[in-house]
C-alpha cells in the first residue's frame, strides 16, 4: 500500500514536470533558440561630446561632422550696468568630426586669448552588454591649443613653444540607467610658460560630470573640476557648471551657468577665475548641429 | 517493473512534446522603411530570430530594437531614445501561426502564399497582427518573408508635431528569413 501511494506521488511529480516542460516549449519557442549573440554597446550617455565644458564620454558617430557654436555672455556680477553680462561675450567655433565610431577629431577658435585647438579623442573601452559585458566606457584625449594673442612684452626673447598648452585626459564613465550617467575625468594639463615661479607647469585635475535626463529631450547636466591642491595661482577658482541639453532633431542646445569663461580644457582647468560666491557666473549656451558626410555601408 | 512503466511514462511524454521538425535562423532581416514628404528613412536588422514549429505551424520572431542601422547615426539614437525606448523595451516580438498548417504539405521548390495571424509586441504594446506571408521550400530550408504596413500611433509611439513631415504615420515592414532544420 505503501508502495502503491509512493508511485501516486511520483508519477504525479513527473506528470508536473512533463507539463512543466510542455508549457514552456509552448510559450517561449524563441528560448530554445538561446541568447541573442551580439553585443549591444550603451549609446546616448550624453546627448553630445561635451557635457558642458568637459569632454564627455561620447564621440562623435563615424562619419558625422558636429558643428559647434559655443557662447558665454559675461559674469552675473556686472551688475545692470553691464546688463548681467550681456554686454560681453566670449565664443568658441569649432567642429569635431567622428573617423571611426571609436577615433574622432575635432578643432576650434575661441576668442578667449585668441586661442586655436585641436583635439584627437579615443574610445578605449565601450560599455556594452550581451557577447562581451563592459561596465564602463573609456576614452582617451589629448588635447593642444596655441595662443595667439600678441606677447605682452614683445622686448623680451619670446619662444614659440610659450604658446602652447597640451592636455591629456582620461575618460571612465557609465550610463547606469537610460536616465543617469556619471563619467570622472582625470587630467593633466601642460603649460610650457606660467606667470609665477609658484606655478606649476603640469596640472593634474579631476573631472567629474553627470546628467539626469528629465524627458526624451531634456536633460540635466552638472560637471566640477576639482583641482590638486597648491598648483596654481590662489586667484584661480574650481571650475563648476550647471546646464541643461534640449534636443531638436538635428541640433542640441546647451544652456548652462558656469564660472569658467574659457571653453578649452587649458583655460576652464587651470586658469578659472570666476568665483561662484561672489556672482562670477556666466550664462552660456551651446549650439551643436550634426551633418551626415559620410554614411555607413549596410 | 512499477520502475519500468514509471520510466515509460517519462519518456513517452518527452517524446510527445519534442516531436516535429523545428526550424530556425538567427540572420532574419527586417527592413522598416518609413517614406515621409521630406525625408525616406530605412533601418536594417540582419540578426532577427526566428523559429518555426512545423508540427504546430506556430512561429515566433524577435527583433533586438538597437539593432536596427539606419543611414544617419542620429537617427538611430533618435530611433532608440526617443521613439522606441529600447532601453526599457529592447525587442520586437511576434508570436503567430499559420493560419490552416495542417492543410499545408511544404515541398520543395514550391512556392506558398499562406496567412499568418498573431500577436506582435513591441515599445511595451502588444497588438493582434494578421498578415500575408510567402512561405517556400528549398534544399530542405524553409523561406520565409512578408511585408506589411504597421500603424505607429497603435504602439503608443508619438511623433512630435516638428518631425511630421519627416517620419511618416504608417511604416512599411519587410522580412525575410531562411530557416534551417533545427538538429535536436
């Protein structure tokens, strides 16, 4: 009897299994296919390359060229004399261009100290799920700029090399959700010529930058350059910026406040001025515009 | 001997279930071509699965949204960001069958119209979907393909009033598939 009753509950265990097995094949007949095996690499961390100032851990797509227009009015604390700023304004025009999802270039001119740059941006690392799992993206910079701006005392024996500025940066960041992405920034800037003995020539800084996205157009965007203590000059101040990305189809504009007035790494790293507490904050904003040069072979 | 007719009643339920030859392809392609009076946007998808149970006539698809390559790479961004959020909803599935299989002898070199009726689910809406389907044979692959219109509003994908003249309402779809017997 005993017996008889076990085999009841073992048969009935193997029927749950049976019809187990059977209710599964029917329902998903695409899992016995398995996985899909392709690896998805995490796109759109930031609407763009920059995520105010910095650098942020996207490139631009291969083939595409992104013209950018960058502006920042003067400081908040000009008072309506200088009607909050309004009555200056320092640019940046430049354009970056993607050779590869992974290489991209980009150059530009600010009229902060007449200055022309270039920059060669790689993607070491991509943040992907899928064949090959990668928690983070980075990326690597090296950024030069000149200046150009006439020698200020053109009786001395002026050097060529006085004029140049390198920057070198790493980019780790991760786009944790579809809304939130965090990216830190380690650099190094380089200048040949610094007013002061107590300056130092190399500069070593950290960036740290992230947005939150509060609709499929807009997004928040905060960066701050914490910068080693006893580097540079007591009057120069870290770099810290608010901002937000509106996306328009072909164009992202940026509308920020910050207290750097120079868009090169050179100048919003190690030479910021602009202090938060006493008003030194400019409106700003940037317009970038992509157009397809070359399109991709499907 | 309870031992024995214990064993019997296992496998015979296993090979219940598992007979029939299956049919898949993990390369099926997916065009979707979207032909607005300002722009004609087309995105393709090489790597779409695909399975067919010949015993049943039942079949399913699956798309991965991000793998859709478009000709601009901001549209594709836009593809995914914006209209597909396919971060939350990363595929597009239909689950369907063949309507009258059990009439249908596949043989080869032949040609098949045939009616597919099921559910297709995709950006988190899952929508009843009947649609024509040429089916044929060769060299013991099964081919498959279809092509039919999807009505985008109908899976809650909203078109800003900007773009309206740049993506169209309806998108065509097209398909194309060769499925092997699957060895098992």
């Amino acid at each position: 009897m005993i017996l008889v009753r076990y085999t009841f509950f073992i048969v009935m265990i193997m029927a749950a299994a049976d019809g187990q097995i059977l209710a599964q094949k029917e329902q998903t007949l695409l899992s016995l296919l398995g996985r899909e095996e392709t690896t998805e690499y995490a796109a759109a961390s930031f609407k763009t390359d920059h995520v105010i100032n910095l650098h942020s851990l996207e490139s631009t797509a291969a083939g595409v060229l992104d013209v950018k227009i960058c502006h920042r009015f003067g400081f908040l604390s000009g008072g309506l004399y200088q009607l909050f700023g309004l009555d200056q304004a320092t640019i940046r025009i430049g354009a970056d261009y993607g050779i590869t999802d992974r290489l991209s270039i980009g150059l530009g001119r600010s009229s902060y100290e007449k200055t022309y740059d270039g920059f060669i941006k790689y993607k070491l690392l991509r943040q992907s799920t899928g064949l090959r799992n990668m928690p983070f993206t980075v990326a690597i910079l090296g950024t030069t700029c000149i200046e150009t701006v006439h020698w200020a005392h053109p009786e001395r024996d002026n050097l060529f090399t006085s004029r140049l500025y390198h920057v070198a940066q790493i980019i780790i960041g991760r786009k944790f959700s579809s809304a939130f992405s965090f990216q830190v920034s380690p650099t190094l800037v380089h200048r040949n010529l610094v007013s002061t003995v107590a300056e130092k020539n190399d500069v070593i800084a950290f960036g740290f930058a992230g947005r939150i996205k509060l609709s499929k157009r807009l997004s928040l965007n905060a960066e701050y350059i914490y910068l080693l203590p006893d580097q540079v000059s007591q009057a120069v101040h870290n770099s810290l910026s608010f901002g937000f990305d509106i996306e328009t189809g072909g164009h992202v504009f940026q509308l920020h406040l910050t207290n750097s007035t120079s868009m090169v790494e050179r100048g919003f790293v190690a030479e910021n001025i602009g202090d938060w507490r006493k008003g030194d904050i400019h409106i700003g904003f940037n317009i970038s515009r992509v157009f397809t040069i070359v399109k991709p072979k499907t | 001997m309870k031992k024995y007719i214990l064993l019997f009643l296992f496998f015979t339920g296993f090979i219940a279930v598992s007979s029939g030859q299956k049919y898949y392809s993990k390369t099926g392609h997916v065009q979707f071509i979207s032909d607005a009076p300002i722009e004609k946007i087309t995105a393709d998808n090489n790597n779409s699965y695909i399975i067919f149970d010949s015993a049943t006539g039942k079949f399913e698809f699956s798309s991965l949204v991000k793998g859709f390559t478009f000709q601009k790479a901001l549209m594709q961004e836009h593809f995914n960001e914006n209209y597909m959020e396919s971060d939350d909803y990363p595929k597009a599935i239909y689950k369907g069958s063949i309507t009258d299989w059990s009439t249908l002898h596949l043989m080869n070199d032949h040609v098949y119209q045939v009616n597919v009726d099921g559910q297709l689910t995709m950006h988190g809406v899952t929508k009843p979907f009947k649609s024509k389907a040429e089916l044929s044979m060769k060299n013991g692959n099964v081919i498959a393909s279809s092509s039919f219109d999807i009505v985008i509003e109908d899976f809650n994908i909203q078109i800003p009033k900007v773009v309206k003249d740049n993506i169209s309402k309806t998108v065509r779809v097209n398909v194309k598939a060769e499925l092997v017997p699957m060895n098992k």
